[in-house]
C-alpha cells in the first residue's frame, strides 16, 4: 500500500523490470531498421490511495515536452481524481459482491459503470454494424 514509505521506489523497480524486455526489443528493432528512434520509458506511479511523490511527477510530464506549469498542475490532479474515482468504483463493486445475489446483472450496478459500459457497448455496435438490420 502507499502507505509504506518505500511504495513508488518498489513500484518503479517493478514497472522497470515488467516492461524491460519490451523496451529492449523496441529498441533493437529502431536499429535494425537504423531507425534513428530510441524509446525510454517513463513511469508515472500513483498509489491506490491517490498519493502520487508531486515533484517527480511533475518533473517526469518535462520528458515528453509538457513544459507548462499550470498544465503539469491540471494532469497531476486529474490524475489523481481518477485514481481515486478508480479506487471508489472498485470498492462499490466489492460492496455489491459481498452484498448481493452473484448473479449479477446492469440494475445492481453503480450508474456511472453502467452508463459508460452501454455507451462502449452502442459504440460497438455502431462501429461494426452489429447486429445487423
């Protein structure tokens, strides 16, 4: 938990380490093509209580040429207000599990999950023709 002192150290080190072999081919393949592309790879670690180290957030957004101040600002807290709207859905659909019938169906579900499920799911069905009239 973010909590703990050392929990974006120990998740950086783990992100690092997941996405090492990606980044490596990534790269090896820019120069097997000769390329001229390197990729590097920048973690933006937000703890699941919405705690985020704010210096080092807002100096890794300078990496891919977010020089603004103010826009810093606003990603850094956007940021946050979705990690934490993340976590408050999260805890809903425990509430319902440990609550409620496990036959789940839309009705039992907070109104924002199931508002953006349809609208995906009309999207979908929009997009591919589905089903067919």
């Amino acid at each position: 938990m973010d909590n703990n002192e050392d929990w974006a150290r120990k998740k950086e080190s783990e992100k690092d380490e997941r996405y090492s072999t990606q980044l490596g081919f990534i790269n090896h393949l820019s120069r097997r093509e000769k390329s001229g592309w390197k990729a590097t790879q920048i973690n933006f670690t937000t703890g699941v209580r919405g705690s985020l180290h704010t210096n080092q957030f807002l100096t890794r957004l300078e990496t891919p040429e977010v020089k603004n101040k103010n826009t810093r600002e606003i990603i850094r807290n956007r940021t946050v207000q979705k990690t934490l709207s993340m976590s408050d859905m999260i805890l809903k659909f425990f509430f319902i599990a440990l609550n409620s019938n496990t036959d789940w169906n839309l009705p039992s579900l907070p109104k924002e999950i199931t508002n953006k499920s349809m609208e995906k799911y009309n999207q979908y069905l929009h997009t591919t023709g589905f089903p067919e009239k």
